[in-house]
C-alpha cells in the first residue's frame, strides 16, 4: 500500500445475513471504518436492484483494487460457507480459492481475515473451515471491542503494532570460533535451581559454580597475534566474555533476592580473591607489559561493579560491608606483589593501559573508554546503567574513607562512569534524608555517622583531597551524595 496518507484502502465486507441484529452490527463496523478513512464496500451500500450479484462478489474478491478483505465469521455464516450455501456459499467458492493460493504466511500484507463475532458454547469461534488455519480478530468481546476495532484498522492499513526492530550487527563474540568456554552452565543450572528452591544444597552448588569459573578463567589469557592490534583483542576478549557475565549477574542477583546466611558471601569473596591475581603479572612469565592482563582488569571491574549493584538494589546493605571491608588475600609469587599480602578492594580495579592507547590510535577522543565498555553492555533491565553508576560511586566513596596508605593514589577507586553522570544525587542518597533509611545504608557506604562524610567533602573544600577528574571533568561528591539534606528527616 501506499504511503500516502490520504489514500483510503478499498475493503470489502463479507457476511451473512444471519439476523437484524447482526445486520445492524456489520453496518455499525462499515460505518466506523469509514470514519476512520477506509473505502469499504459492502452490499447495502454498493449492490443496486438489477445488479449481478455474484459478478459483484466475484469483482470484490479478485479485484486488485480492492486491497482487503474482511470475512465476518457467526454460526450462520460459518454453516453456509462450509455447506455451500446461497450466497454466502458462493461468495466462499470464490474466497476459498483466493485464500488457498495467498499460501506464504509471512507476506505481510494479507488480503483476507476473519473477523469473529460468535463463538459456540466451548468457546470456540464459528469459523468456515477454509479461515481455521488463519490468524483472526476476536470482536465476539463487547468489553475489548475498541482494542480489535484498532487491531482491524492496523490491519487494513498494514500498520501493524508490533514491529520487527531495526537488525543490528552481530555481537563480535559470535565469530571467535568457540575459543571461549568457561564450562560454568551446567553447575550455573543447578546453583540457580538450589537457591531458588532454597535446597540444602545452595552454597556446595554455588561453590562449585565459583571453583569452575576461577579454575577456566586462563582461558581468556590473551596471547599477541602478529598484525593484530593488542587493543582490538582486549575488546575482542571482553566482548567475548559477555555471556559469562550475565552468567554471573544472574547469579549474583539470585543469591541477593534468596540468601543472607554469611557462607554464601564467603563463597563469593573467595572467589573474587581467586581471581584477582589474573589481573597482574602471572609468576613463571618471564616477560611481561602491564596491559597484557587488561581483558582480566576490565571483567573483574565489572563483575564487582554487578555484584555490589545487587547487593545494593536488593537492600543489602550488611553484605556489600561484608564484600568491601576486609581486605582481600593476595597469594605470593607474582613479581607484582612478591610476597603476597592483604589487599583492599579497590585492587579489582585499575587503570587499563591498552584502552588508552586505543584512543589515542583511533583518535577516538572519549573521556573513558572504560565507561564507554560498561555503558555499552549494560543492556539489563533489572541492573540498569543508573544502578551501575551509583554503585561506582559508592565503592569511590568507601575507598576514599579507607586509612591513607603511603601509595595512596594507587588505592583510590576512580569511578569510570561517572562521564556519563545524569543526575544530581543518587536515590540511595536522596532517600538517605531518612534519618532510618541513612542508618541502614551507613554501613554500606563504610560510616558510622554523617559526620565523617561532612568531613570528607571538608577535605575536599579546603585541598587536603582532590576529586579525580577525567580531562577537565569532575563530578560533585557532596551534591551526589545530597550531603545537605542527608538524615535531616525522621
């Protein structure tokens, strides 16, 4: 059809003289389709004393010009069409065939439909058997006649409601030949089932979950390939990982919405502690640059990123204390750190030397390639961008009330995306003027009072601190954090 707005779709309207009744109710619909710009036709209107009127159905049916046709389907018609039956059965000799040769189902543009006004005592529609195998519109309902009146008009226009969206580029994961493969679903499905069903057997399944996914990690270890950018492959790994991540989510999500014993939780530190040594230079490796683990760096931010999110959004506010306090076990033997030690969460996190060269490379010019990652796949609906954001801003906030290490600037947690900031304060914040809502979310934020905020934004006034900024770019902590307005309410 046509573009053209002002073109009225030619539609003719098949039906049975069943009852006045029916009659009254056929007329009622041509007249509203009318008003609502279609050209219907239809015999009370176009078939005049003297006229042929099976050369009329015939023209109606196998005309080109008349673009739909509209079969309205009650007991009465649905007996004569299939008996053959006086006009009506003549009209469906004639439709019959035309539907049985418009045989591809996804031609968009259908000529015929039926329209259903009566249904028998099981429920059933009275439908001609020639109509049974086509999709119909429900009008037999009084109570939902206004959404199918709109569901018949989308028709004829062929405006249907629902639209196949634009096809997008395949994800760069799809073409890396299966080189990715963690083994963690099998263990994943049974850790989800156990937690769901609250089993006895939870924390062994999500325990052996973690075991699995530290122990396949390695498979993700880049190795060079001559003529390929380094940066390519990092975004190539991480892109890759995808599945795995939500993977994680999930379950991360699961264990907040089912569990508060304190062994699930050990379970996860554990496994974070697993990890954490990918991000740096493996002992036995001879040679070694510091971006060569940068896929690993990036995917422990963002998995601690999503699990301090659920805790969050599922008022967990104990556990993220739980996860962010203590430090984090780091095994000797990497020349990183030779003799091993206690480290604090912010090591999840660390600058990634192959997305800066990558835009300088591709003179890409963004303020951080790293937000730019976790804003493109945060396409969750449960863990939204925003959520992802304030829980950056948080583990920035726990960070900077940690005790000053003589490497301070090293132990800082520089909040990525915050570049992307759209608000002036985050809800936990804002909700945080409850004096109640504040002592319940103190712990998570790593206070014991609003004072030692006010004292953190008075460093930051007077120059003891300085907020990172990202070329030229710093946010705001004391309006993030609503510093004003926090526990000024019961």
């Amino acid at each position: 059809m046509s573009e053209n707005k002002s073109e009225s779709p030619k539609t003719f309207i098949s039906y049975s003289w069943s009852s006045h009744e029916h009659e009254t109710w056929v007329l009622d619909l041509a007249k509203e389709l009318e008003e609502s710009g279609v050209h219907v036709i239809i015999d009370k209107w176009d078939l005049r004393e003297g006229a042929d009127k099976y050369a009329f159905m015939e023209k109606m049916v196998t005309d080109p010009a008349v673009r739909k046709v509209i079969v309205i389907c009650d007991r009465v018609y649905a007996e004569k069409a299939d008996g053959r039956k006086g006009g009506v059965g003549t009209e469906t000799q004639i439709i019959s065939k035309e539907v049985y040769e418009q045989v591809d189902p996804t031609d968009q543009k259908q000529k015929f439909v039926a329209v259903i006004t009566e249904k028998d005592e099981e429920g059933k529609p009275y439908v001609p058997t020639f109509l049974k195998s086509r999709i119909y519109i429900d009008m037999s309902d009084t109570g939902s006649y206004t959404e199918s009146f709109e569901q018949l008009l989308r028709w004829i226009y062929d405006k249907p409601l629902h639209k196949r969206p634009e096809r997008g580029q395949p994800p760069a994961y799809i073409f890396t030949e299966d080189k990715l493969n963690l083994g963690t679903s099998p263990r994943f499905r049974l850790a989800m089932e156990a937690l769901r069903q609250n089993k006895a057997t939870a924390i062994g399944a999500v325990r052996d979950y973690f075991e699995t996914f530290a122990q396949n990690l390695e498979t993700l270890r880049i190795e060079p390939e001559e003529g390929k950018e380094f940066d390519d492959q990092v975004v190539e790994s991480i892109e890759a990982f995808l599945p795995y991540r939500d993977e994680a989510i999930d379950l991360f999500l699961a264990i907040a919405r089912y569990r508060s014993d304190p062994e699930v939780y050990e379970a996860i530190r554990n496994f974070f502690e697993r990890i954490l040594p990918f991000g740096f230079w493996p002992p036995g490796c001879s040679s070694w640059q510091e971006w060569n683990a940068d896929n690993f760096r990036f995917i422990m931010y963002e998995l601690f990123l999503y699990l301090i999110s659920a805790l969050l959004k599922n008022n967990r506010f104990e556990m993220v204390n739980k996860i962010s306090e203590p430090d984090y076990y780091f095994p000797p033997g990497s020349p990183d750190l030779v003799e091993g030690g206690l480290v604090p969460f912010t090591f999840f996190q660390g600058s990634l030397r192959s997305l800066e060269h990558r835009n300088q490379r591709l003179k890409l010019n963004r303020l951080s390639l790293t937000g730019d990652l976790i804003r493109q796949g945060a396409k969750r609906n449960d863990l939204t961008f925003d959520d992802i954001m304030q829980t950056d801003f948080v583990l920035f906030i726990r960070g900077e009330l940690r005790p000053k290490e003589d490497n301070y600037s090293d132990y800082r947690w520089f909040p990525y995306t915050l570049v992307f900031l759209r608000v002036k304060a985050f809800e936990i914040f804002v909700r945080a003027q409850s004096m109640t809502y504040f002592d319940r979310i103190k712990i998570a934020i790593g206070v014991t009072s609003k004072d030692e905020l006010m004292k953190l934004i008075e460093e930051y006034n007077n120059g003891e601190r300085q907020i990172p900024s990202r070329r030229f770019r710093q946010f705001n902590p004391a309006a993030l954090m609503n510093i004003n307005k926090i526990a000024t309410r019961p």
